[in-house]
C-alpha cells in the first residue's frame, strides 16, 4: 500500500514539475515571440513612413506636371494667337506665305510640334527628336519615297497619340486655309514623368519583392482602392479584397498615413511567416519531447514487463522445484504410516493435504512453463473450487452458485480454480468472517462472464485502478501479490479481463472475471 502511495506522490510530483517547466518555457518563448512582433511592428512603422515620404514626393511630381503642362498650353496658345493676328494683316490677294508661322514654332526648342493642313498632309514639324536619317538605319533597303511615306505615317500615328493627352489646335491663316497644330508634353515634363514612373515601379517592386517585410496592403481610404501590396492576387481580388482586409484587420490594428492635405491612406498587415512559426515552434518542440518520451516509455515498459514475466516465471518454477522434494517425501511417510496400521483417518486427511500441495504445485508449474487451455464446463470448475472453499472458511459466510446451464469455454481448470481461489479468500477477509458469497456464471454472445459478489466493507474509489497492481495491499502482513497473480492469469494466459465491476463502502463488491467463447 505504502509502495503504491509513494509512487502516486512521485507522479503528482514529476508532473507538477514538468508543468512548471512547460510553463515556463512557454512563458519564456511568448515573451521573445512578443519582442520579435514588436519589433516587426516598428519596421511596418518605419516603412509606412518611408511611403509616406515616396507618395508625397510622387503627389508633388504630380503637381509640377500639372503646373508645366498648363504653361506650355498657355505658351502654345500664345502661339496661336501670334499667328492668327499675323494672318489677319496678310491681303487676301498675295500668296500665302508659310515663313512666318513656320518661324514662330522654330522658336520653340522644347515642345515637339506637328502642323497639318487641310488635307491632314504634313505642313511642318519641330523638336521631334527623330528624322528620315534614324528609320534609314532600321529600313536600309527602302527607296527614299517609300522611306518618307513611312516617316508621314508614322507622323500621324504619333499625332493622333498626342491628340489623347493635349488638346489639338486649329487656326485659319487664310480663307480656306487652315492649319491644325498638334503637340506633346516637352522633353523636360517626359523626362520627369519616366523618373516618376521609374520611383512608383521602384516602390511597387520593392514593396513586392522584399522577402523581408511582413505581409502589407496599403490601399486609399476614400474609395478603398488598392495603391500597393505584396500579398498573392488571389487575395486582392473584387471577391475576396474585403475578406482580405477583414482578416488583417484582426491581427493589427491599420496604419493611417495622413498626407495633410484631405488625403489619407490606410496599412494593414500581418504577421511574417517566420513570427507565425515561431509561435508554433514551442509546442513543436514539447510534441516532439513528449513522442519521444512516448516512445522511450514504451520501450522500456516492454523491457520492464519482458523481465516481470521472466521473474514470474522463475519463480513459479523455483517454487514447484522446492515442493516437490518434500512432497514426494511426505508421500512416503504417509504409506509408511499406513502400513503400520495408523488410524486410517490420520492418513486419510495428510493425504488430502498432499493433494492439495501438489495441485498448488501444478499451479506454479503451469505458470512457469505456460498454461494449457481445454474447452470444459466453467460451472464445473467453479463448482470444484467453491466445494473446497465451504469446509475452510467460517461457518457465517454463505456461499450460493449460480450457473445456468453447462457453460463450454477454453480454460486452464487448475490455474482457474486459483483465480477464483484469491478473489473468493479476499472477499472472506472483506466480509470479516460473516456475510454471503454469490458466485454468478453467465454469456454473452462473445464472453463467459464469472461474477463474484460480497457483501463486504467494499472498495474505496481511489484503490480500484490499484489493487490489481503488484506490492498492492489493505492487509498488514499482505505481500500484494493475489489479485495481480489472478490479473496475470486471465489476461495473458486465457486473453481475458478482470476488473472490479461495481463496489460501495460498507455494502459490498462485484469483482468480473471474463473470458472469451
């Protein structure tokens, strides 16, 4: 009893103190996923400023573009009207003369123009960038009126582009004469509009291609717009985008990037990969001590119990070995006895004795070298033990046997018989000498079930799952031994169960023996 309280008072023990490690490194590890988040959180800080600091800079771009394309409008409408007033003081009867006109967008070096006359032939060009001479050296083998159709084609391609972006304009310089002035953006605003482009394609390639950044989307807080992410597209589709934002939502808080001018962007991000992971990392590790630990338990629980049964097994051997020299000795003096006309009952009751010695040693000879099992009557077998039990318990202890029938079952009828044996001796001793005994034989479809009922001082709860355990016991000079001796009969030898089937203090106990059909 003792043995076993120990042992619980060990496990409490081992596994308060596991906990207490398992808590702690659980606290510990939270608290470096904690720092690292931390610090995730002030680099996603960090670069929602930076891109505050680019989408300012491309706004301001913006502006300037704006501002530009406004002057050269104006410059070009000046133009226009330069030549209009030119036009006006010319006489009708003279012969149109383009030099002037001509003139005025000479001096222009910035602005590339195209001037088309009524029949959108050609008039005039400036600040192109490009002639006949640079499509020569694409076109080598052309004829030069087939080199220039080419060059006017490409002239209006290029004109009716430009058309898109600026407004086109048309002047009469004469009666009937009128000429259609088309121009571009000047080679200063291109210049910055590719280097604007070349910083926004920067940012989107930086925002997209950093492994290092956690999970970001940024989009417009007016219209929800996406303005940049390196989340997967199957995330930022119309379908799923506000899902998305939903779900980052709730794993940080948004980010508002205020631009101080009725503008307003909002970040949402997750956590990185490797942050979810080590999370995770933790309970990993304990999963994959604790399988370990598993499996090493297992090892050694079949090498503990491969060495019990060797044990046992030597035991019962020993035991039979050492029985046998002094029974065949008691044997001879019992026919010594006999002859020597002692009164007959003398030897009648040694002999008794004898025979049960050496049915006990049968039973240890069988556990030591392995029980076989016979298909006999089980009511038979519990008949022959309960017959030998009536005459040496008290005469206040009843004991009733209920058997339906001859019940066929493979058994081992010996080692059985001592099963029964135990079980029926503890619950004498539960009953303190006085009470009643009912033995029940009953089937099921797959089992032959043996219950033993007392009316005894019953089991307490905590002591159950115990008392089949060796070492375990209520009595002061018990050894422990009988009901695990009887648990190892019926469950390794006849693949069967024993188990306490229903007990209550102070009323009694149902102790089931099953064996299979």
């Amino acid at each position: 009893m003792n043995l076993y309280s120990n042992k619980q008072k060990w496990k409490i023990a081992l596994i308060a103190i596991a906990l207490i490690m398992v808590g702690a490194s659980l606290f510990v590890s939270n608290s470096i996923v904690s720092k690292v988040g931390e610090r995730e959180r002030e680099r996603v800080r960090q670069w929602a400023g930076a891109i505050q600091k680019k989408l300012e800079l491309v706004r301001l771009t913006d502006r300037t573009f704006s501002q530009l394309r406004e002057k050269e409008q104006k410059e070009m409408a000046l133009w226009i009207d330069a030549t209009k007033e030119v036009s006006k003081a010319t006489p009708l009867d003279q012969i149109p003369d383009y030099t002037f006109p001509l003139k005025i967008i000479k001096e222009n070096k910035d602005i590339p123009v195209i001037l088309f006359d009524n029949e959108k032939n050609i008039s005039g060009y400036i600040n192109l960038g490009f002639d006949t001479s640079e499509l020569r050296k694409s076109f080598p083998t052309l004829e030069s009126a087939d080199l220039y159709t080419y060059f006017e084609d490409s002239l209006r391609t290029l004109a009716n582009n430009w058309k898109k972006r600026n407004p086109s304009f048309t002047v009469e310089v004469y009666e009937g004469l009128f000429m259609t002035y088309v121009y571009n953006d000047s080679k200063e605003i291109l210049r910055l509009e590719r280097e604007r482009d070349s910083l926004i394609n920067s940012f989107n390639q930086e925002l997209i291609n950093n492994d290092g950044l956690v999970p970001v989307l940024l989009i417009d807080a007016e219209d929800n717009t996406i303005v940049g992410s390196n989340l997967p597209k199957s995330k930022l589709t119309s379908t799923t985008l506000e899902k998305t934002i939903a779900s980052l939502k709730i794993q940080n808080e948004p980010l508002v990037i205020d631009y101080r001018n009725g503008e307003k962007n909002l970040l949402y991000y997750d956590n990185s990969e490797e942050l979810k992971q080590l999370q995770y990392y933790p309970y990993i590790i304990f999963f994959i001590i604790g399988l370990f630990v598993l499996i090493g338990y297992l090892i050694f629980s079949t090498f503990r119990k491969a060495e019990q049964n060797q044990v046992w097994a030597g035991m019962a051997k020993e035991t039979a070995h050492q029985l046998g020299t002094p029974l065949s000795s008691l044997m001879a003096w019992i026919q010594l006895l006999e002859s020597q006309g002692i009164d007959p009952m003398i030897t009648i009751e040694m002999q008794k004795d004898v025979d049960r010695l050496e049915k006990i040693t049968d039973r240890f000879s069988k556990i030591g070298s392995g029980a076989k099992l016979e298909e006999s009557n089980l009511c038979d077998t519990v008949q022959n033990v309960l017959d030998y039990l009536r005459p040496r318990i008290s005469d206040k202890v009843s004991i009733d046997l209920k058997c339906s029938g001859p019940i066929i079952v493979r058994h081992n009828a010996p080692l059985m018989e001592w099963v029964i044996e135990n079980i029926a001796k503890n619950a004498v001793d539960a009953m303190e000498g006085n009470g009643r005994l009912v033995v029940n034989v009953q089937t099921s479809p797959e089992w032959a079930h043996i219950d033993i009922t007392d009316t005894g001082k019953g089991i307490h709860p905590k002591q159950i799952k115990t008392i089949f355990q060796p070492g375990f016991s209520t009595k002061k000079r018990g050894w422990g031994l009988g009901l695990s001796l009887v648990k190892r009969i019926i469950k390794d030898y006849h693949k069967g169960k024993v188990f306490v089937l229903e007990s209550e203090i102070d009323k009694g106990s149902t102790f089931r023996i099953s064996i299979p059909i």
